[in-house]
C-alpha cells in the first residue's frame, strides 16, 4: 500500500474515529486531526497518534486543549483557520473530510486547492456545491474518493469501465428503523428511538436523516456530481440487510455490485489505499449466515423528505443547498423536542416554497440561499 499521511476533519466522530482504526491497523501516518469540542478524546487521540497539529473549531476548547498538550510538541489551533489549516497541511497528502454539514465546504475547497487526495465522508458539500467542487478538483488535480458506503460501492463497480456505459447507478437504502411505518405511526417517534438504526452505528445528524430517508436524497444528490449522471439514472433500493452496498447496471444488463458487512472501515480503508487493497481491520462478511436479501421500491410518500430532495435534485441550482440547510434546522430542531419528527419534511418543504432560487453556483450564492434556508426553517419550528 502507499504510504499515505492523513488530516482527518471531525477525527472524534464516528467516521473520524473509524479512520483513527483503519490508520493504525494499516500503519498509515496521521499529520493533523479537528474536531469542535470534544478535546477529552482529541487529547486522548494526539498523544496515541502524535499528529503535527490539532485543531478546535470552538476557540474555548481550542484554549483548553493547548494547555493539555503543553507537555508535546502538537500545535494546537482553534476555530475555523485551525481546521482550513489543517486541512491544506503539506505534511498530508490526503484528507478525510468527516465534517457533518455545510462546515465541511471550505475546509474540502482548502484541500481540494492543496491537490489533495479527498476522502469525502461530508456528503453535503457535494449536495450543495457539486457541480462547483468537481469542477476545482479537476482544475486542481485533486482525487476525490467517496467514503460514504454506497458512494464507495459504486466506486468500486466502476473500476475498468467507461461512463458512457453505465445505463443506471442502483443506490441502495436500508430503510432505517421505520421501515413499513404509516404517517400516523411515525407522528408518535421520538428522538430516542429513531437514533435507534438498525444496523449502522452513525452520528446522531446521519441516524435522523437516516430515519427520514433525507439521507438517501443527499446521498442522490452526491452521487448525481460523484458520477455526473442525471437523477432519472439513479434507483434507489431498499435494502434491509446492509450487505449489498450498491451497484451498477451497464448498458449490456450487466450488473456488478459491492457486498460486504456493515463496517465503515471497509469504505474508509479503501478510499485511502485505492486502486490497491491491503488486509485491513473490516469485518469479513460470511455469505452462510446472511440469509435473503431482499429489495423494495422507497415510499416516498410517507417519506416526504426523499421525494423533497428528489425535486430539488431535478430542479437544480441552489435548490439542494437550501434543502440541506433547512434540514441541517429541522433536525436539530427535532432532537431538541422542539419540533415532530413529521415537521422535518414539513420545514424542509416550507423553506423550498419560500427561498428563491437561484441557477448559478458560487461561494455567495450557496451561502445566501443555506442562510435563507435556515431562517424560513426556524421560523417555521418557532411556529410549532
């Protein structure tokens, strides 16, 4: 495998500290880590893996995270320059983007410009700036490897075949925990039990968006710029074992797919060691013991959120960036207990009746519609 020297953004969450276990197992080098203000773990990080510097997104954590590591030779950095800093840190030639939301942007436009390799965990700088970021990593030279395990599988379906031959992409779903659900049902689902998934262990934002299947509309969107194909070329399939990740259909019928256990690590390691593959720490999927699997078609009407991100995915422009950063508020909104679980779609729709559009993607135009966004979607949880 290549020698490779890691920055990981977000490196105390569960992509971040899935990645520290692929770096270790594989003995791969980890020059900087951030996080925003768990510093008991990221203290606990830079003295097992002695990175060149850490960042804290929140200056005060930041403060007090330096006085921990007086005693090392960690540069310790706060707030939004610390994580920039760290994600175009020359020491790294590779940079896993672990950041949820629109904070992981301009740190992967940092590392995009430093002609990095991006292990892109952070779905949503693809859902509301893809066309943008594609295009600089092509000026730039810059690799851009999903880590997201569908994203990944699909990768992997498409290694030695050319773009015009892919006849659609099959993005899989596991359904989340409210699978069969009706509308009357999920009225009553509290935040304790839909941070309930049934077979991936994901950070709270992604468990939600999991439950909503907004998750997979975003991972739609992802991949529409991942594999420039149109969403009419995309099937989503409910997949409820976890175990075929994903899959391409060639113009010939042909279908190649990715199976594997539900372990994060094995997307992870292979977005940092592609095009080879190594012994790794990933569980090894026993085909004897899995039983059917089986497939179904989403229910987009009871899922208001998938068929929301559906719309703004035809519709295009700022669309998806306001649809995200609507979602980024209801969500928080709903595991405050402020909001039901059924008005995350309903701000969601809200915001995307209410912000104008508007077609061409800049820095400015993705800021000022995520900023309207999240204010018609407060407004609309202040409401409740």
């Amino acid at each position: 495998m290549i020698q490779r020297s890691i920055s990981i953004l977000g490196s105390t969450g569960s992509i971040g500290t899935q990645t520290l276990d692929v770096a270790e197992t594989c003995g791969i080098r980890v020059a900087a880590l951030t996080a925003n203000k768990s510093i008991d773990l990221l203290e606990q990080q830079a003295r097992i893996f002695k990175p060149i510097l850490v960042a804290a997104a929140d200056a005060a954590a930041a403060a007090a995270l330096r006085e921990r590591l007086a005693d090392t030779d960690v540069r310790v950095l706060a707030g939004e320059e610390g994580v920039l800093a760290a994600a175009s840190l020359p020491e790294a030639d590779t940079v896993v983007t672990a950041l949820v939301g629109i904070a992981g942007l301009e740190p992967t436009l940092a590392a995009i410009d430093g002609g990095k390799r991006i292990a892109l965990a952070n779905k949503e700088t693809l859902v509301c700036a893809g066309p943008l970021v594609m295009r600089r990593a092509k000026e730039k030279g810059a690799e851009i490897v999903p880590v997201d395990s569908e994203h990944s599988a699909i990768f992997q379906s498409l290694q030695g075949s050319g773009h015009k031959e892919i006849k659609r992409i099959l993005l899989t779903a596991s359904g989340g925990p409210f699978f069969g659900w009706t509308q009357k049902e999920l009225g009553k689902v509290t935040p304790a039990r839909a941070l309930k998934h049934p077979n991936w262990s994901m950070g709270a934002k992604v468990t939600i968006d999991s439950a909503t299947l907004m998750n997979k509309g975003l991972e739609l969107l992802e991949a529409m710029s991942l594999f420039d194909v149109p969403p009419e070329k995309i099937q989503i399939l409910v997949h409820r074992e976890s175990i075929l990740h994903s899959a391409v259909e060639y113009c010939d019928n042909s279908v190649i797919a990715q199976l594997g256990s539900p372990d994060m690590r094995l997307p992870i390691q292979y977005a940092l060691s592609w095009p080879e593959r190594t012994p790794g720490p990933a569980k090894e999927l026993d085909l004897f013991s899995c039983g059917s699997l089986t497939f179904a078609r989403p229910d987009t009407e009871t899922f208001r959120c998938l068929a929301l991100a559906i719309q703004a995915a035809k519709e295009g422009g700022t669309a998806p960036a306001i649809l995200n950063g609507a979602n980024e508020v209801a969500v928080a909104r709903f595991l405050e207990e402020k909001i039901s679980f059924l008005d995350i779609p309903r701000a969601v729709e809200r915001a995307l009746t209410v912000v104008p559009r508007e077609e061409t993607l800049t820095l400015d135009t993705i800021r000022r519609a995520d900023k309207l966004a999240r204010e018609a979607a407060e407004e609309f949880c202040t409401a409740r």
